[in-house]
C-alpha cells in the first residue's frame, strides 16, 4: 500500500533540493540537512537508496555529495516512491491472506487498481515540474534555479 511515510517525504525533499540547488559541484547531505531540516539519519539511508537505484550519483571524499544521476525532467516522483517503498518494512494489508470474499473480490482489487493509477500520475510528474512549482512559488535557490535544457 502507498502511504506517504516520512522517508518517502524526506526523499522526495533531498532530490528536489538536490536538483533546485545543483551546482558544479556536489550537494553534500550537511547542506541538504541544513537547508530542508531533514534528520541526518534518515537522509543517508534515503540518499544511499537513492544512489543504488540510479536516481541520484553519490561522489565520495572531502568535496563529496549528491548530484542527480541523469537530467531532472527524466526522474519522476514514481521512480522516487518505488526506491523508498524498497526500504519500508510494513506489511501490506492487501498480501494478507485474512479476510472475507468481499474484501479479496471488491475491496483490494478496487485498492489495487487505485494504487496503480497514482503510480501512473506519479510517474508523470517529473523533478523538473517540481522545480517549476518552487521557482514559480518564488523559492529561491540556494544558487539560483537552473532549469534543465539539456536537450
């Protein structure tokens, strides 16, 4: 079941500040911390799961950090929620043999296909409409929104 949990919130957060704030350099997980108040020890978990499934490259040493691993208007919130639902532990309620015929026939075929449509509207909004929203809400950057015209 899709739930909005704080590690999905917090992943979402890092990627779009990652994005918003990129410069030449990368953005260090202190800055992040600093910038959006997400707890240090939540946001390693997150960034490192984020790393693994190649939406953000993680650069090791004293100049080390974040960048996104590919262009923002090709990483969607999907792609986002799939990687952070890998490291939620709870059980889905709809896999759980229990129940009545009412529930296995209407109930979660119905929760099932409502899941599905908002991974399909998740995985249309990109990072780069995110970064539209917060540009035209007048957040300013840490260094100034760069948009992404990467053809």
């Amino acid at each position: 079941m899709i739930r909005l949990s704080k590690k999905m919130l917090f992943a979402i957060e890092a990627v779009l500040d990652i994005a918003y704030n990129a410069t030449t350099v990368p953005v260090q997980s202190s800055e992040i911390t600093r910038r959006q108040g997400i707890p240090r020890r939540y946001l390693e978990q997150v960034l490192q799961q984020l790393v693994r499934n190649g939406i953000l490259a993680g650069t090791r040493g004293p100049r080390g950090g974040y960048r996104l691993a590919r262009e923002r208007r090709r990483i969607s919130l999907g792609e986002i929620v799939r990687t952070i639902r890998q490291l939620e532990t709870a059980e889905d309620p709809i896999e759980d043999p229990a129940g009545a015929e009412l529930g296995h026939k209407v109930v979660r075929p119905l929760w099932i296909e409502l899941q599905e449509n908002l991974m399909q509207q998740l995985d249309s909004i990109t990072i780069e409409d995110l970064c539209l929203r917060a540009y035209r809400a007048g957040i300013a950057g840490e260094f100034g929104a760069r948009m992404d015209f990467t053809i």
